[in-house]
C-alpha cells in the first residue's frame, strides 16, 4: 500500500504540485528564482537584485500580467528547487541540455551564446594549450562538463560562484577561467589593470529559461511572452543596456 502511494507519487507528485498557469494567474503573483551573482545576467547592486535576465523576467511578467517576487539561491540549488516547487521559474542562464532536459521543462532560449576561455596576457587561449594547466569554473555549469572533455589538463578547480572562479584567476591560483562570452567581456574591462584575454570559445550553448518538469502551461506563457517582448522592442532596449548589442538567438 505504502510502496503504491510512492511509486503514484514519484510519477505525479512534482507535477501534481507544480502550480500550472492558471493557479498563477489568481495568486496574481509570480514567483522567479535565479542566482544573483552572475553579472551582468542576474547580480546585486548593492541590495537591488538586477541584471539582463532579473529585467527581462520582469518585463515577461509584465506580459502575463503578474506581480513577480524573486528569490535567489546558489546556482547549484535551483533545478532541485525547481522540482521541489519553491518557485514557478528559473532564469540563471541554463544552458539547454540533455541532462537538465530530464528534470526540468525548458522554454524557447532567451539568449545564445558560448563558454570562452580567459587567462592572463601569456596564458592559455585554446583548448589544446589548457594541457598541463589548471582551470577555474563555476560547479554544476557547462563549464565544468566541457573543461573535463579537454584532454590533458592539470586540475579543474570547480567554486560555488562563477565570481570566485575568476577571483582565483585573478590572484594567480589558476591559469584559466571559463565562462560566458559576455561574462568575460564585461570581466576583462573591470580588471583592465590585471590584463586578462579572452581566448577560443570551448562550445556553444542556448539559454533558456526552466520550468518544472511537465508545467507546459507556464511554458507556453513564457515562450508566447518572450516572442511578444522580442517583437516589441522590449527585449531589444533590455539587451542593449547591458551588452550594446542584441543577443538573441538568430
Ligand atoms: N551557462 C552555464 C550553464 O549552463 C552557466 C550558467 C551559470 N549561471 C549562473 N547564474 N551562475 O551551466
């Protein structure tokens, strides 16, 4: 009887208790996790939570007509959180995988863009000079899973934080860093001083945002908002801001 009950409740519970679109809708409130310390994607200014992805999730919310609460947790947490239905989504820049595919319901990608490897003048640029090298990245990313398919590096050094990952860099711990192209631009012109450069890009990535597994209502919503914010020039304003640039998928 018990075993039964489990085994009902593995296939349906996270489901069962994910709130659909419509239990959204008359809460009035949405809730949207992400990490915080992932600039210029989602960080803190101060004590104000911002960024692309904390502006672009606001303006999606605007769409649906829906109040939005944040919530930020460690970037590791929050696909488990996800399933255990903390929250109604997450946007932290998620590459789209097959791994992830499994737990988590993906949206249509809201950016795309590659992991680069950055080093100081003289170090590492390519894959094949990571040989013998010892590379920094943030644990639970793509980073990690692409730097392990480098054959021949010294050590991986994996941080909670993408941001102490390049920390370590910086003080001369590791040789190379990997992260989001347009983490590292920004990265590279904050540290002018220390002279970073941003070598080849190790693979490329499409970002989206997650839903939990089986959502496809709140899925539908984000993909129908974000095709109106990309088709109104919201998304546009948003993407300029931060990178002088658009960085939708093309
Ligand atoms: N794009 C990478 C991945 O999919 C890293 C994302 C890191 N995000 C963050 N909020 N720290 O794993």
């Amino acid at each position: 009887m018990k075993k039964t009950a489990l085994l009902v409740c593995l296939a349906l519970c996270a489901t069962a208790s994910a709130r659909p679109l419509e239990a959204i809708r008359s809460a009035g409130t949405i809730k949207i996790a992400t990490e915080g310390a992932f600039p210029p994607f989602n960080y803190y200014e101060g004590k104000k939570l911002t960024g692309f992805e904390v502006e672009l999730g606001n303006a999606l919310a605007k769409e649906l007509g829906l109040k939005v609460e944040w919530v930020t947790q460690p970037f590791d947490n929050l696909l488990i959180g996800l399933g255990q239905n903390r929250f109604d989504f997450v946007i932290a820049s998620h590459g789209v995988t097959e791994e992830r595919a499994k737990a988590v319901n993906f949206t249509n990608p809201h950016y795309c863009t590659g992991g680069v490897i950055v080093s100081k003048k003289g170090g590492p640029k390519t894959a094949a000079a990571l040989r013998g090298k010892t590379v920094a990245v943030q644990v639970g990313t793509s980073y990690l899973e692409n730097v392990r398919k480098v054959a021949g590096t010294k050590e991986v050094k994996t941080f909670p934080k993408d941001t102490d990952a390049l920390q370590n860099l910086l003080a001369g711990r590791s040789d190379a860093w990997v992260s989001d192209k347009f983490v590292a631009i920004d990265a590279i012109k904050a540290n002018t001083r220390v002279g970073l450069q941003q070598g080849d890009m190790l693979f490329q990535e499409k970002i989206a945002m997650a839903v939990a597994k089986g959502n496809t209502s709140l899925q539908g919503a984000l993909n129908d908002a974000l095709k109106k914010v990309q088709a109104n020039g919201t998304y546009a304003k948003i993407s300029k801001k931060y990178f002088d640039q658009d960085i939708r998928c093309k």
